[in-house]
C-alpha cells in the first residue's frame, strides 16, 4: 500500500517498536539542522577535527566549541579563529 505508516510494530516476545515523535522546528531551525548536518557529513570519517556552534535570539546566546584534535584550531585560538570566519564568511556572502 502507498503511503502507509505503521505506528507500532509487536514483536514476537512481547515488546513494542514504538516511533519516537519528533520536535517541532520552525524553518530557522530546520535549516541549522539542515546546514550543521551536510557541512558535518562533507568530511570524511576520521578528517573533521572540531567545530563551533552559535545560536542566539532576542534573549541569549548560546555557544559550544568541540576541539577534537587540537592542532590548527586549540582552545587559545578557538575565539579568533570564530571571528577571522566569520568575518570571511560574511564577506564572501557579500555583507562586508
């Protein structure tokens, strides 16, 4: 049948296969998710050596550096590496 969902799956021994729903997002959110996914996945296994991650509203900000391997990018280097990117990315997006 096209288009059919199953909403839980009885195992043999009892147990339940139960989906697990999903948060809503607002298309801001969809498209972090969306963009932290691909520029995550553009790496090979192994290759991706940290990353940065900065979100804010109105209210707050919230930040998150993850340094796997320190090497070009350590955590006393971490805070100008951000800017010098961001600037770069701004710039190449046309808004610098």
């Amino acid at each position: 049948m096209a288009g059919c969902r199953i909403g839980r799956v009885k195992l043999k021994n009892g147990a339940e296969v139960l989906r697990f729903p999903t948060a809503p997002r607002d298309d801001v959110q969809k498209h972090l998710v969306d963009t932290a996914a691909y520029y995550a996945n553009i790496h090979k296994s192994g290759e991706l050596e940290g990353f940065i991650i900065m979100a804010w509203s109105k209210e707050t900000t919230i930040s998150l550096v993850r340094i796997e391997k320190p090497g070009m990018v350590s955590r006393s280097t971490a805070a100008a590496f951000a800017a010098e990117e961001t600037r770069r990315a701004l710039h190449q997006q046309g808004h610098w």
